[in-house]
C-alpha cells in the first residue's frame, strides 16, 4: 500500500513537481503542474500532501467551490498519486487557529518540502505575500503508485 513516505522519495527525485487536478463548477477537470510535497498540518500535524497556489488563480477558484484535489507526482516510469480533500491556509482563506506568521513558516515549509530552495528568505516572504500565495494542504482519503 502507498503511502506519504513514497511521495517524499519521488519528490527528491524531480524537484518536486506534480501535477494538480480540480473540479470545475461544470464537472469538468482542471490540470496544472505544481511543487508539492509533504508537511505536517498546522493544526495536528499529521501528514499531509502540500502545495503552494498564487492568489487569484482558477485552482484556487475550483478548491473553495469543492475542496478536492488529486495530485500525481512521477520520475521516469514511477508515479505516486494522492487523492484528497483540500484546507486552504492564506490571506483570504484564514485557517482557524494559524494567524499571519504560522502561515508564512507553512509556506515556507511547503516550498522547502517540494524542494525548493532559496537565498533570500525576506524575498521570498515579500513575494509570497504581494501575490496572495495559499497553503493547499491535501488531507490523503487515497494513495496508489507504480513502483
């Protein structure tokens, strides 16, 4: 069975990058590539599949209508696939309990966690906080793999 643990070896394996599915209000799927990783959730820290959106996107739009997602990360032939129900943790989607500077480390810990680097952490938070940038923190109800 799959689990957390081998999303976070496929991420080491190609920075990260994943692919994001939502639900439009037709039905219909969105995709897009993402960062992704695994943090804890800043409320029990459990587990959980996280990536970063810039403030005002379509996805964005999609989770606070219907918040699932399904993330497929892959290197070579191996993929890893989380499907999963979505809190959203930014400045227009306040998640009870993280106030302003929880979430900036949360960003910060997902954008380290999907490989991410940086030289310049104060940038990084101005940059974050000019586009509006949400925590999307995938609470896993299924993960499958090919090995």
């Amino acid at each position: 069975m799959a689990s957390l643990d081998d999303v976070r070896t496929i991420v080491a394996l190609d920075h990260g990058l994943a692919t994001a599915a939502t639900v439009r209000p037709d039905g219909s799927l969105q995709s897009t590539v993402v960062n992704a990783g695994v943090v804890a959730h800043p409320h029990d820290g459990r587990a959980v599949a996280a990536f970063v959106a810039r403030g005002g996107t379509r996805k964005l739009d999609h989770l606070r209508a219907d918040p699932r997602t399904t993330l497929s990360w892959r290197a070579g032939w191996a993929w890893v696939t989380v499907e999963g129900t979505v809190d959203l943790c930014g400045p227009d989607d306040p998640l009870d309990g993280v106030g302003d500077e929880r979430r900036r480390l949360l960003l910060r810990e997902i954008f380290a966690a999907a490989g991410g680097e940086h030289e310049d952490w104060a940038e990084y938070d101005r940059v974050v906080a000019a586009e509006r940038r949400v925590a999307v923190l995938v609470s896993p109800v299924r993960i499958y793999q090919n090995p």
